[in-house]
C-alpha cells in the first residue's frame, strides 16, 4: 500500500491533555535543576556582569537571551540561578508547545505529541538544553515558532500566520544568525509552490517584515557597526576539528564531514525511523500536504546550502548547536510519516527518554566534576576568612568561577561583583582567583597585591575529589 491516510489521525489523549504533559514536565526539570545547585552552569555564567540593557554584548551573541535574563532577575529578587533556569525552562516549554500545536493544526492531537516525542532523540533538544546551553534554545525555540507559524499560514487564520512568523524571526534575530539560514530557506521554498504564493498573496504578509524592523532592526543595526564583535564567534567554524587529517587546501572537505557528522548525531535516529518505518506517502489534506512539501524542501534546502558555504569558505568544525534550529522542521514532518506506524510505540520510548534527562543530570552531578557539585561556598568561607572587611570586586581566570564565587560571597553576607559589570561600584576589596594550586592571579587595576593563599573544599557528591583554588586578596591602592 504505497499511501496511507493519516490526516486527523483519532487520539487517546486531547491537547489539553499534552500540554499539561508537557508543562508538568518542564516543571520537573527545572525542580530538578534547582534542587541540585544554588550556583551557574558554564552557559549561565556568561550572563554575570552582562545584564545591563545594550545592544551589543560580548561573545559576539545578539542581545535577546541577556534581556531576558535581566528581566527574570528583576522578578526574582537578583537570584541568579532562578532567574537562568526559568528563562531556559520557559524557552524550552516554549518549543515544545509550538512544535506540538504545528503538528497537532496539520493532522490531529496524536501528531502533535509525536512530534514531540520525536524530538526526544533529538540530543541537543532533549539532554543538551534540559541543563545547559543559552541562547543555543532561545534560537530553537523561534525555529519552532517559524514553523509553527507556516503550519497556522496552511491551516489559518492569516493574520495570527504572519504575526507568530513575524515574531518568531524578530525573536530569532535577537539570537543567533543561523535562524537567516532556516528563514531563507524557507522563504526560497515557499517562492517554489504555487499553494504557498497564494497563502502570501495578502496584505498580511508584510507584518513579518515590519515586526522583524520594529523589533530587531536596532540591534542588527548595531551589530553591523559593530562587526568585529559581533562575528568572533564564526572563528569557531575554522579552527581545526576531528577530521582535520583529510583537510584539503582551499576546500572544506572536513567541514563537510564534520556536518555530517553533526546531522547524524542531532537527528540520526529521527531521520532512521522514517527512512525504515515511514517509507509510505502520507494522504493528508491539501494544507497539510503543502506543509509536508515544504518543510522538506526547507530542510534539504538548508543543509545542502550550509554544506555549500561550509565547502567554499574552507570552513572545518560544525558543531550540533549550530544546526539545531534549521532541523527544528524535521520533527514535525517525520511525524507526518510516522503516524500510521505504531505511533504510540515511539511516544511510549521517548516517554522514558524524556524522563531519563533529570535521572542523567542528577548522576552527572553526583559521579562527575560538575560546576552543580562544586563546593563554593565552603571555598568561599574560608577566603572570606582571610578577607578585610568592605565591598569586594571579584575576578578569576575562568568566567565560570568567577561568577560562582561571587554569587557564594553574596550568599555568606558580603557585597560582592565581577569586574566585567560596569555598574559595579568602587570596592576596598578585590579577590582574583583560579582554579589548581599554580600561580597566583594578579588583581584588578586600582588594587595592590595583598595576601595569597590556597584553599581547597571537597567536591558535593560521591566522588568527594578536592577542589583547590589560588587566590590573591587585595586592598585598594593608597596614593
């Protein structure tokens, strides 16, 4: 049987039903997170001292993921993990719900929620963003919307079509820059289809253009000014990579592999199911067909491209991260083609792998050397110990310890900023510090060298290894 009719396939399970599903296990996740550390993941740390409101950051990000970040604090009283595990919780519910309503508008609420079980073998959705990652999800999630939107512009009304496309690639915008490589894409395969020219066929349509000027336009202006900062990051691209042996001249023959790579490691298993198990063309109706078209069209589109730019520019390492929100189509497609195969049997697999993260975030803190088991305030107490009273500035040569120490100093009582805050006022003390018993970090300008001592603390889990840190205290300079 070469087709088979799927299109509103019946559910057990209603809508209500699955998002309250996915709601309870965001939920989850995020109690998890908090129960485990008061302190930063490595991507959350980036944030510290880089909150105040501008349009050009550091690290060469657009500045949405920061604003949000300095939003959640505002609510949460300044407490920083809070305020980074709701963003990340609230970006990740986000794409969920946004991919399930996408599926769920084309062919019922069991398409809905396999979509999203789909995305369980999905690592960087499902593992990587459930505890790490920044603005990696913020980008993930306005893919979702973008395809959420072309799912709402098939099935209408238009007007809500084009305002979630439009916020979806505002938002996007003020993320990353890959979210260009899925709206290009999609926009070239849009301009293929006849059904699509007349979906755009409407006054409508230019809300995406003016909500993406309105809402973007001041930053990308800036970072335009601005390009040495805000493309530092494309260095990553070049540097060598796993396959650096068949690196050729001119070419980026690893780059190549290195995507490859990258594509089978994102979505291998996804892309297996549906290469074994949904063969068959799926009879839907004519919107929904319209989406299955297109949505494959963009993703062929995108990565074919991306192996193309990757090839020509000699470019050698892609890593996961950066295709995640151009394969944000694919779940919703292979759900299409899923349907009619058992689909229950894969929701009911992907249920225990959704429910495996916290498990798996829980032994990694325990077995592992994790920034959620390290002991910083036990460090913290016994630098304190050492430390002349008064408002300390806080520097270290990691970023992430840095902003650790500074949250554990506040938590003992003492004011305390990193030196990256350029609100931060005038401090008698300042502490710089860095991990090992090596040689002492040398203090902020305007501080005299003062006592150097190191400290060392068990780590908060099985293991219990020592964590040793050198520190230099220092005293304001006297003219």
């Amino acid at each position: 049987m070469d087709n088979l009719a799927v299109a509103r396939h019946p559910s057990p399970v209603g809508a209500w039903t699955a998002t309250a599903a996915i709601i309870l296990y965001i939920l989850l996740i995020t109690g998890v997170r908090l129960g485990l550390s008061p302190f930063l993941e490595i991507d959350e740390a980036q944030f510290v001292g880089a909150v105040d409101l501008k349009l050009i950051y550091g690290n060469s990000h657009p500045p949405l993921y920061n604003w949000l970040v300095r939003g959640a604090l505002e609510l949460t009283g300044e407490h920083w993990t809070l305020a980074v595990t709701l963003v990340r919780g609230s970006l990740l519910m986000a794409t969920y719900l946004l991919t399930f309503d996408a599926a769920r508008r084309i062919a019922g609420p069991t398409a809905g929620i396999l979509a999203v079980a789909l995305m369980a073998f999905m690592p960087q959705v499902s593992w990587m963003s459930a505890h790490t990652l920044a603005h990696s999800i913020l980008v993930m999630a306005a893919a979702a919307g973008l395809v959420n939107g072309v799912a709402r512009l098939a099935t209408g009304p238009r007007w809500s079509a084009f305002l979630v496309l439009g916020l979806s690639a505002g938002v996007g915008a003020l993320a990353k820059p890959n979210i260009w490589i899925l709206v290009f894409t999609l926009i070239l395969a849009m301009l293929t289809d006849r059904f699509w020219w007349r979906r755009l066929a409407t006054a409508w349509a230019f809300l995406v253009p003016v909500i993406v000027g309105v809402m973007a336009g001041p930053a990308m202006w800036a970072m335009a000014h601005a390009l040495r900062s805000s493309t530092e990051r494309i260095e990553k691209l070049y540097r060598d990579g796993p396959f650096s042996a068949i690196d050729l001249p001119g070419v980026g023959v690893d780059g190549v592999v290195s995507l490859v790579v990258a594509l089978l490691a994102s979505v291998g298993v996804v892309l297996a199911l549906v290469a074994l198990f949904g063969r068959a063309r799926p009879v839907l109706s004519e919107e929904g067909d319209a989406v299955r078209r297109l949505l494959w069209r963009t993703l062929a589109l995108s990565l074919g491209l991306s192996a193309v730019a990757v090839l020509a520019a000699d470019m050698s390492s892609v890593h996961e991260r950066y295709l995640t929100p151009i394969l944000m189509p694919l779940p919703v497609v292979a759900s299409l083609h899923l349907l009619a195969w058992r689909p229950w049997r894969i929701i009911g697999v992907a249920a225990a792998v959704f429910l495996a993260v916290p498990i798996g975030i829980a032994a990694m803190t325990a077995f592992d050397d994790h920034r959620f088991a390290r002991p910083y305030d036990a460090l913290a107490a016994q630098i304190l110990a050492e430390t002349p009273p008064g408002r300390i500035t806080v520097s270290a040569s990691r970023q992430s310890l840095e902003a650790n120490m500074m949250i554990a100093f506040r938590r003992a009582g003492r004011e305390a900023w990193v030196t990256e805050d350029r609100h931060a006022p005038m401090t008698d003390v300042a502490i710089a510090m860095q991990p090992g018993t090596g040689k002492a970090v040398p203090p902020p300008e305007g501080h005299c060298t003062g006592k150097e001592l190191t400290v060392s603390a068990p780590m908060h889990n099985v293991m219990g290894r020592p964590m040793p840190v050198r520190a230099t205290i220092a005293t304001r300079c006297k003219r």
